[in-house]
C-alpha cells in the first residue's frame, strides 16, 4: 500500500484537530467541530490537497471511547483507511517531549504513522450487532457498579450501628435497589435475546459457556475484546491483552525483578477471568486439584490462580478452534 499522505487527528468531546503529514512537513492543519458537518468541511479541505486521494493516504487516531464513534463512521463512509491506536502507544513512542496542546498532538499523532506505516493496522467496524451488544454490556457494568455503591456500606456497617437506624437505612434503599435491579434484569434480557437472534453469536456463547467458570459476562467481554475472534485471533494475545500474561523483568546481573504481569491491560476482562478462576476451583474437577495440588507445593496462590486464568482462555480458543463444546470428561490418549 503506497501512502503520500498521513493525517493525524486529536479527538476531544467538542472539537477535532486535524494535522496532514506528507513525509517531510506538515502540509496542512486545521479544527472543526466533532460533527458531521465539521468533519465533512474537514475532508473536503483535505482532498483539495495536490494530487491526494483517499486511498493513498491513512487517517490515525487515538482511541477515545464515544468521542471518536463519529468520526470512525465519517471516514469510514467516505472510504479513508482509518488506523486507530491506543493513545499510550503513541505517546510513549514519542520519547521525550515538551509542551502539549491539540495542535501539537495531531502533529505527533500524523508523525507516529508515518514512523510506524509498517506496522500499518487497519480499523473495521465490528457488527452493528457487536454495537449494540457493547452498549448494553456497558450499561450492565454501571448498573452493577451503582448498586454496590448503595449496598455495600450500608452491609458493612450492619454490625456497628443501631439496630433500628440500620433497619431505616435498609428501608430508604428499598425503592431504589428494586428499581436497579428491575433494569438489570431487563438489560440481562436484552443480552440474551440479542445472542439468540444471531446464530453466530449464539453457537460462540454456546461454546464458551461450556467451559467450568466461564459464565454470560466473561463471554460477552471476549467476544467484545476479540471482535469475534477476529482481532485477537491468538489465546496468548488474549492472556496479554488481559493482563494475565507474565513478563520477565532484568537487566544484567544488577536488576533481577519478580516474573510478573503488566499492568497495561484491559482491567473489566481480567477482573472477569479472576472471578471465573475463582469459580472454577470451586467446582469439582482438574482445575480444583490443579489448585490444591500447587498450593500444597507452597506455590504462591495469586500465582497458581493466575496460571488458571491462563489456562481458561486457551480453553477457549481450544473450543473455538476445534468447534465443540468443552468435554470435562475428556481423556487424552497416548499415540
């Protein structure tokens, strides 16, 4: 793919900077509003540019979240190869810098593509199927946090306070958990009637469940996280991309550091494979005696319990790959 132009774009909620990098200078840079109107007189400016054609040229932005849904539909729409990169990549991959304002950091952003053009990846959409899924799983994720919110301290202090203020306080949340907990339930029911509208989602769902501690949650997190086993189509990039993967840290014979996890990981799937662990070694079965047996070894158990998380989401991409549900009777045999 033969690039003449790199176009980098810092998305903020109310405004896009826009800085085109030709290889040499900055040949143009301009703002507009985040939205369509803006965007539009954006890419009419820009393919005024000499001799520029969208197919020769990438879009890179960082990942903001909702800010950057609109501007991903537009370029998309208007057939511009889009790169879309996590923000902490490009800005360690800056060095040391000095000063930051929008400008600059569209300058950077087109300067860190045309450094990196052959590490090129291009962005698709996912399903509006996927959209949708996102949406609610997001949602579902505030409703549970808001209600631990109200619930939790008022368990907590059960014990400490008078029996009479406590039954009041109870009392006061009454409404207020019922009514979350009915939008839960309704949310939960969307969930599920979305997965079994679509044959593909509900034949991955049926996959997955199938394994000891995977549950709906954790399923519908990889599902998001992987693009359908598109994006990450390899169990060890998953491991990292959840931040249950160990990395050696050293550096000659002075820094010997721990073996350890990183901490640049998306933190909702590794909470959600920690809590699928936990339910796994509470079941009967290998992975319980996987667990008892390294713990009576003197293992470390966060160690022993992070090697479980491992080993669930090779599971996972076992069933994927092969197509067929989890067999926890299943017995290898010697060639």
């Amino acid at each position: 793919m033969d690039i003449y132009y790199y176009i980098g774009i810092d998305v903020s909620k109310a405004t896009l900077d826009w800085a085109v990098f030709d290889g040499k200078l900055i040949v143009l840079q301009i703002q507009s509003p985040n939205s369509e109107t803006g965007i539009k007189a954006a890419l009419k400016l820009i393919k005024a540019l000499p001799g520029f054609c969208p197919k020769t040229s990438v879009s890179c932005c960082e990942h903001t979240g909702i800010y950057n849904a609109l501007i991903l539909q537009q370029l998309f729409g208007a057939s511009f190869p889009v790169w879309l990169e996590s923000s902490l990549q490009i800005k360690q991959a800056g060095g040391l810098q000095r000063g930051k304002s929008d400008q600059i950091d569209a300058q950077r952003i087109a300067e860190y593509a045309f450094r990196f053009r052959d590490r090129l990846r291009l962005w698709q959409p996912p399903r509006q199927l996927l959209q949708d899924l996102t949406s609610l799983s997001a949602l579902r994720q505030r409703l549970l946090l808001v209600r631990s919110q109200l619930q939790q301290p008022i368990n907590e202090q059960a014990g400490f306070s008078d029996p009479k203020r406590q039954k009041q306080l109870v009392k006061n949340c009454q409404a207020s958990l019922k009514a979350i907990n009915a939008d839960l339930e309704n949310v939960d029911q969307q969930i599920t009637q979305l997965i079994q509208d679509d044959d593909q989602l509900k034949e991955l769902f049926a996959l997955m469940t199938s394994i000891p501690g995977i549950g709906m949650a954790t399923a519908t997190e990889v599902i998001l996280a992987t693009d359908e086993f598109n994006a990450i189509t390899d169990p060890k990039k998953l491991a990292c991309h959840a931040g249950v993967a160990p990395f050696e840290y050293r550096s000659g014979t002075s820094i010997r550091g721990k073996t350890r996890v990183s901490q640049h990981a998306r933190k909702r799937l590794k909470s959600l494979f920690h809590l699928a662990a936990m339910s796994a070694i509470r079941a009967k079965g290998e992975l319980q005696d996987y667990y008892r047996r390294k713990v009576a070894e003197g293992k470390n158990k966060m160690l022993v319990l992070n090697a479980i998380r491992n080993k669930l989401i090779h599971r996972i991409y076992a069933v994927i790959r092969r197509g067929e549900k989890y067999d926890k009777f299943y017995r290898y045999t010697l060639a």
